[in-house]
C-alpha cells in the first residue's frame, strides 16, 4: 500500500502551506480594494527552505502578514491555554498513528508543526505597516513576544526539526525529495507557486528555485484529469476539515453567463451548524482570482453546510456582498446549484443507500428547512427526505415508502411529533394505530412540528398528526359503524357530562373515542389547534 509510506506528521507542512496560501489570497484582495496599501503583489508565492545542518525548515510567505496585536491573538492565545496539553497529546497520538484527527478536532492548524519541531519561531510583517513582530514557542505552554525591525512583509514561520530517527528516512524534512514529494500529495491545487529553495550549503551563486506544484485550478479541469485524492486535498484546504468529504459535485455552466463549480458535502456536521455566528457559504473566485470566503449568495441557508468553491468568468472583481445578493446572474446560479445538490442527493439514495444514510443523519434536520422556505424544490426534498416510523426500529423511511405500505382503505399519513423516539411511542395517541398496525411516522427534530403544517401533503395524501382531531380508524374496517358509536355516547352521556363540567375551561370538548386500547384517556388538540411544543414554542417568543 503507497500509504504506508507516508505518515500523519507529513500533514504540518499542508497546514503551513494553507496558511500561507491564505495570506496570499488575503493581500491580494487588500490589494484590490485598497490601492494606498502600498504593497507590491506582483510576485507573490511561497517558500520551503530547509538546511540539513541547522536542522530547519521554513516556510515562507509575502502575503498579508500580522500585526503584532494579531499574532498574540490569531497565534499566542491557544499557546497559553491549554496548548502544553494539546502538543502533549498530540505527540502521544501521533504514536498511535491519530494525529490527524487531533490536530482538525482542536482547530489548531499551526500547532500541528510541534509534531515534528520542538521549538518554532514566526516573523511576521503586516502589509501597509512598518514595524515586525517575531513569535517563538517549545510549545509547551509559554510563548515569547517582540517587535523586530527589518522583518520583510508576510510571514515566515520556521521549524527546529525534532532529531532525525535513524530508521525513518523517509521523514527527513530537510531532504528536498521529501518537501517536494509532500506538497505534490496534499498541496499541488494551490494557486500560488510553491517553491524551494535549496539550502545554502555550496556558497556560490544562489541557486534557482524551483515551483513544486501545477497550481491548476481543479474546478477548471476535467473529471478524468483528477484524482479522488486531489478533490479532498482542496476540500481539507478549504474547509479545514481533516476528514474525507462525503460527496464531491462538479458543475460545468456554459453559455452567456460561464462559472465552475465544485462543492462538496461533509461526512460530518459541525457542532456549530444551528449557531448564529455559523459562516455558511462557498468560496467565490472571478477567473481564478480569489474574491471571498463564505459567499452566501450562492447557496440557500438549508444547504448551509455545503463547502465548495464557485468560479465565475463574468464577475467584476469589485463585487461585495451586497451586490451579490440582489445580482440577478448570483440568483440562477442558486437555483442550479441548489437543484444540482438535490439531483445528487437523489441519486445517492439508490446508487449508495449507506451513503444517503449518513448524508441524513448528518443533515436531514437542516435540508427540512427547505421544506419551509423553498417551495420550487419542495417535491424533491419531500422526495430524498426520510423519517423515523413504527415500520423498523433503526431503518428511517421515505414517504414514497410508507404510501406504498398503506392499509387498504387507509388514505392518510399519519405521523406524530415529539422531543424523542421513545416518548412518542409511548403516546397514549398511538395506542390505537399500534392495536390496528397502523404505521405511523415519527417526527423528533423541532422543524418537523412546522413543515408538516406548511407541506400538508405528499402525492396527494394528507399529512395527519394522530394527536389531531377525530381519528377514526374504527369505521375503516367496519368494527364500530356510526350507529354503535351514538349509541355508546348515550350510554356514557352522563359522565361525559360530569367531565365536562369538572375540567371546565379547560377543555373544548369530552367525548368517546376510539382510538385508546389500553390507557383510560388521553388530550387530544382539534385539527387546526397549534400541538403543545409548538404551543411552547410562541410562548417563549413572547406571542
Ligand atoms: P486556521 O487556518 O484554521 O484559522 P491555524 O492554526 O492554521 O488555523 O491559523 C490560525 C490563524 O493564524 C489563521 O486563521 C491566520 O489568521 C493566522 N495565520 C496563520 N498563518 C499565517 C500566515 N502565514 N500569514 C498570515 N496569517 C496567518
Ligand atoms: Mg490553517
């Protein structure tokens, strides 16, 4: 296996480059917007320097640099709290072969060079400023801080490789082999050179460096061009996930109005998906140009967890925010990338049903929002979506699914909301579809109490909560007709009367039914009536 070969520590000097890559992205947009910045961006790129003598490596960028207030906040703060901790685990799970995962769990890119290096040092110079700040750290817990003259504009950030193991050549990373070998692997999609520059050793003339990576856009190549690998190195660059997207989706809009796109879906919501401050959206280019971050223009908020890059040819490099949200090309684009999502989506379902499964335990929840707010897809969401049912314990279930289920002469879906799988099966409003076995769907996720309302059907059946109204099931296989209910209501007239008269104000109405099999009585809201959460729900807004 050619993994073997390679090994999670080789995974620092990605982050670097990230870093660095972003800086450059970062000026030149400064650079655009701000033409007193007074920064040269005619040549910008990145550098790998090693020296096998000193034992260094360094990476250097001539991007936007930090100020000295920056790098005490952006580097400094995660050195003091708690990062001995973190560089100490982290050296244990390299050993364990789990480094990488420790390294996107804590978010901590930079740090991921003290698995190799036992001290690291950063000179850093913001562009548009005159004064230097220099960064150095064992880190294990404390950090120096000073301003420096002299110090060029962008960032070099340098390593004091750990000593050499003996056995473990293929990890020298002073060897330009093992530079180049890694930046190809994980880096080659950057859009900035990125070069070595080999190490002073012979004196003479200063040797040429040499640019390491093809630096093609991935988005603007052919599928078949491509390898899977390369699709989540961008993605990992880009979303600052260290695990494998689920789903990779190109798109290819030709015509008057020309852009690629490649997005990709997550294998994993993150923990803040339902946060206000969740920075939702794509990156946008302009003919391979970065433009911004979190573009959300080109996706609804239902798809918010969609990562990706959109590259149009015919955007002015200018564009803002809020010129994208109202630009009518911004708009189309939207809608086929939002429709392109769903059709993958779709076709997950019967290409790879395990796939799906984890897609929606992931991100169901949010795609409902779709439900609410987007009616032109709302079929093909009702169609890809999947609920909790009494059908099986474990396996969700499509609607198309449960039609086809249906009872004989049963012409509604039923469903119930609730906090959790158990406390809605232990309603005493399923009672009677459970004695009559009759599926029901079971809906625990808060939007669920609202787009059942809004949607109201699929296929032409009504979407009905079995805690709604009169639910007669007795009639549908003839065992209690009109006749025998009037009669039985008589019967218990009187003390359907003293309830009434008892619980007051508080209820509507006391009558018989037919929908308990072994509880005595249950609440029941009338079919237009909010159900209590959502009750809950308005209070609490203050409504
Ligand atoms: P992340 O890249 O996920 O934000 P990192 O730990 O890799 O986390 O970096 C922390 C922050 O430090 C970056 O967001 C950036 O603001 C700053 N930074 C790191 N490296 C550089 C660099 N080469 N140039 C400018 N800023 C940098
Ligand atoms: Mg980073």
């Amino acid at each position: 296996m050619i993994h073997s070969v390679y090994s999670n520590k080789d995974v620092f000097l990605r982050e670097l480059v990230s870093n660095a890559s972003d800086a450059l992205d970062k000026l030149r947009l400064a650079a655009l917007k701000d033409d007193t910045l007074g920064a040269d961006v005619s040549d910008l790129h990145i550098d790998i320097e090693t020296d096998g003598e000193a034992r260094t490596l360094t990476v250097r960028d001539n991007g936007i640099g930090m100020s000295y207030d920056e790098v005490g906040r952006l580097i400094g703060t995660i050195a003091n709290s708690g990062t001995a901790q973190f560089v100490k685990e982290l050296r244990e799970a390299q050993d364990a072969g789990g480094a990488e995962g420790l390294i996107g769990q804590f978010g901590v890119g930079f740090y991921s060079g003290f698995m190799v290096a036992d001290e690291m040092t950063l000179v850093t110079r913001r562009a548009g400023e005159s004064q230097g700040t220099r960064w150095s750290s064992r880190g294990e817990g404390t950090y120096t801080l000073e301003t420096v003259e002299d110090a060029p504009q962008g960032t070099s950030v340098t390593l004091h490789l750990k000593p050499a193991d003996s056995d473990d050549q293929l990890h020298d990373y002073t060897s330009a082999w093992t530079i180049k070998d890694i930046v190809k692997r994980y880096s080659d999609f950057i859009t900035w050179p990125i070069r070595t520059v080999p190490g002073k050793t012979d004196g003479d003339a200063a040797p040429e460096p040499e640019t390491l990576n093809s630096m093609k856009a991935l988005w603007a190549r052919s599928r078949e061009e491509v390898s899977d690998d390369e699709y989540h190195e961008l993605y990992k660059h880009i979303s600052h996930d260290w695990r494998e997207p689920l789903e990779t989706i190109r798109l290819q809009a030709e015509g008057t109005f020309e852009y690629q796109a490649l997005l990709f879906v997550p294998s994993h919501a993150p923990h803040d998906l339902y946060t206000q401050g969740y920075k939702r959206g794509v990156q946008l280019y302009v003919k391979r140009v970065f433009i911004m971050d979190d573009c959300e223009a080109l996706l609804p908020p239902y798809l918010r967890f969609v990562k990706g890059v959109v590259d149009a040819a015919d955007l002015s490099l200018n564009v803002s925010r809020e010129i994208l949200q109202q630009d009518r090309h911004i708009r189309m684009m939207q809608r086929r990338l939002t429709k392109k999502i769903l059709s993958t989506v779709k076709d997950t379902m019967t290409a790879a049903p395990d796939r799906y499964a984890t897609f929606w335990r992931e991100f169901g929840s949010v795609l409902k929002e779709g439900l609410l707010s987007d009616s032109d897809n709302r079929e093909t969401l009702l169609a890809v979506a999947s609920f909790a049912s009494t059908h099986a314990d474990d396996e969700p279930t499509t609607l198309a699914a449960y039609a086809e289920r249906m009872k004989d002469g049963q012409e509604d879906i039923y469903y119930l909301t609730g906090e959790t799988r158990e406390s809605i099966e232990n309603s005493p409003h399923m009672e009677a579809f459970r004695a009559k076995g009759i599926e029901v769907l079971l809906l625990t996720d808060p939007v669920d109490e609202v787009w059942v309302d809004v949607v109201g059907e699929f296929d032409g059946r009504r979407l009905r909560s079995v805690a709604k109204g009169e639910v007669d099931l007795g009639t549908q296989d003839g065992e209690q007709g009109d006749g025998e209910r009037e009669k039985r209501s008589e019967e218990y007239a009187g003390l359907l009367g003293w309830m009434k008269e008892t619980l007051g104000e508080d209820v509507k109405e006391v009558r018989l039914s037919s929908r308990l099999t072994v509880s005595p009585a249950c609440i029941v809201s009338d079919a237009h009536d909010l159900t209590p959460a959502l009750e809950n729900m308005y209070r609490a807004m203050g409504q």
